[in-house]
C-alpha cells in the first residue's frame, strides 16, 4: 500500500489541487494499516513509524534531487503523511480487533467437539449401568458439561457478532476476464451499459467467492451510482497482483462514511436503498482472505472506485 500512498501524493500534488491533504475520498490509509495487521509482525508503533520514515525520505530525496517545495506543497506532504498515520492505526486496530474475535471463535468452536464427546459418554455410562452413586455422578459430569456448552455458546455468539470470521477459500486456477463476462452476463442491470477492460489473467484464487465479490461491487455500482452512466470494469496485473476494479459515475460517498461501509449492517445513511449491508464487508473480506486489500476512492466529479488487490498466486496466504 505504500507505493499507492506515495501515487495519491504525487496525484494531489501534481493537479496542484486546492486540498489540505491526500487521500480525501479514499480509505488507502486505513487499508494501509489493516494489510499490516493481517500480513506483518506490526504494532501501532510500527505503523506510524513506518510512515514517519516514508516522509523523512520524501523529504530527504526532494533536497537530493535540487527540488524546491513550496510552503503548500510541503504542507500538503506533512499533513497527508500525517493523517494517513492516524487513519492507518485506525484500521489496524481494527482489523487486530478482528484476529482476536477469529481467534476467541475458533477456539469456541473447537472446544465443544470434545465436549459433545464427553457429554455422549456419560450419557452413555448412565445407560449401562444401576449403582446410584455412578448413576448420580454421570448426571453431575453432563449438568456441567451442559454448563461449559453454554458458557462456549455465548462466546460464540459474541464474537460472530463483533468480530469477522477468516473466510475459507478453496483456491483454483482460472481466468479472472472469464469470470467478469460471466457475471455481468448474468446480471440484470436494467438494460445500464457495462464496460469491460482488461486482458486475460490466470491465477489461483477461490472462484465462487471471487464472483460474489463482482456481484457485490457491481450491484452496488447500480445501486448507488449514477444508472444512466455506464458501469466499468476493469482487471489489470500490477507486478504480482491482480487489481480489480468496479467504478461507477454519481454522487460520491461521504468523507465520514467511508470507513464505515466496510463495517456489517451500516449502509450510507441517506440513500433510501434497502439492504442488509453484508455486501461490502464480504468484499473485504474475501480480498483480505485472499491476502490483499480493497480500497475505495470516490470524490465529487470523479465517481466512486472500488479496487480489490490481490496476488496472482494467492496460495501462500490462504488459511487451510
């Protein structure tokens, strides 16, 4: 994501726009902090130190290169820099909240599996034989097994409700252009034109989840944009990534919601469109099952993007 915060800078600067900072209109900081969360040895310090020495080399490489920056240029780096710190902690502790909910859930699960065992067995025991006292005691080991059940239950419960759990993917080798025309063959968009761009690109993710993530994007795409213009889509290969964008052209999405989005059951609030607001947080977290990100850009004039990127081979990150 760094080389992506670097681009927005250099965007920014380079349209000489009349912004206080970068990244207005995008979660690339917040995406930022939760690819850290999910693929490094971090902390927050980390984070911000990472960012800190990013605009120290900024700096440093701008002296070296007889490159003069003007007060507003030098502003607008310092403060972009410096948001993108404080958004950047943001999302990874929130995605750090997120693999101690997956953590809580996993380990609830698995603990019921002897449980059920044991639970059997005494049951049984009470079958097999008529010594009260045996008979009294196999009661006593289910009423408490029943108990620790419950007690498992609960946490459960608890953590599906706060937490996301880690997606299990079932990785194959297709091509992702084969997958878009299948979906936007599929999809009655009310006779709203779709542009396709990309050329074929063959790599190992999981299919089924990979299309529900198309679905998604460009249901939403429909949904919230602007339906007498057209939809695109684009798949194009960044080194060893596949980055997969859907974009519609309309009114942009609030600077204060864009981080909630991605959060279950919240919906932008004045757009009077029923759902179940699933949709967004399944796309990230499918990209983040698959070892990447999506980020979301969107801005008056320029539309809404959501980009999701992965890796070509998505095999070493996927949890099996």
């Amino acid at each position: 994501m760094v080389p992506k915060l670097y681009d927005n800078i250099v965007d920014v600067l380079s349209k000489d726009a009349p912004v206080p900072f970068a990244f207005i209109g995008t979660n690339m900081a917040s995406a930022h902090g939760r690819e850290r969360a999910n693929m490094t040895d971090y902390s927050p310090h980390d984070v911000v130190h990472e960012l800190q020495i990013f605009r120290e080399v900024l700096f440093s490489i701008t002296r070296a290169n007889g490159l003069n920056l003007d007060k507003h240029c030098a502003e607008v780096i310092g403060r972009s820099i410096e948001e993108a710190a404080r958004e950047s902690v943001s999302g990874f502790s929130e995605a750090e909240r997120q693999k101690t909910s997956d953590f809580i859930a996993t380990l609830s699960h698995d603990l019921r599996n002897p449980l059920h065992v044991a639970s059997a067995s005494a049951q049984l025991i009470q079958l097999k034989t008529a010594d009260p006292s045996i008979l009294n005691l196999a009661r006593r080991v289910c009423k408490k097994i029943a108990e620790a059940d419950g007690m498992i239950e609960t946490l459960l419960d608890a953590s599906m409700r706060h937490g996301s759990m880690k997606l299990k993917l079932s990785l194959t080798s297709f091509d992702i252009m084969t997958l878009i025309e299948e979906v936007c063959a599929d999809l009655p968009l009310f006779d709203q034109n779709v542009r396709v761009f990309g050329e074929p690109i063959v790599g190992q993710w999981c299919r089924a989840s990979m299309k529900r993530v198309l679905e998604n994007l460009i249901n939403n795409a429909h949904k919230y944009g602007d339906v007498l213009e057209p939809i695109t889509v684009r798949a194009y290969r960044e080194k060893e990534l596949l980055l997969l964008s859907v974009h519609n052209e309309g009114p942009p999405i609030p600077r204060e919601e864009m981080d909630r989005i991605f959060k279950r059951h919240q919906r932008i609030e004045d757009v009077s469109i029923k759902g179940w607001g699933l949709g967004l947080p399944y796309v990230q977290s499918v990209a983040e099952s698959h070892g990447g990100t999506v980020v979301v850009d969107s801005g008056p004039g320029k539309g809404t993007t959501f980009t999701v990127s992965i890796p070509i081979d998505a095999s070493a990150y996927v949890k099996r």
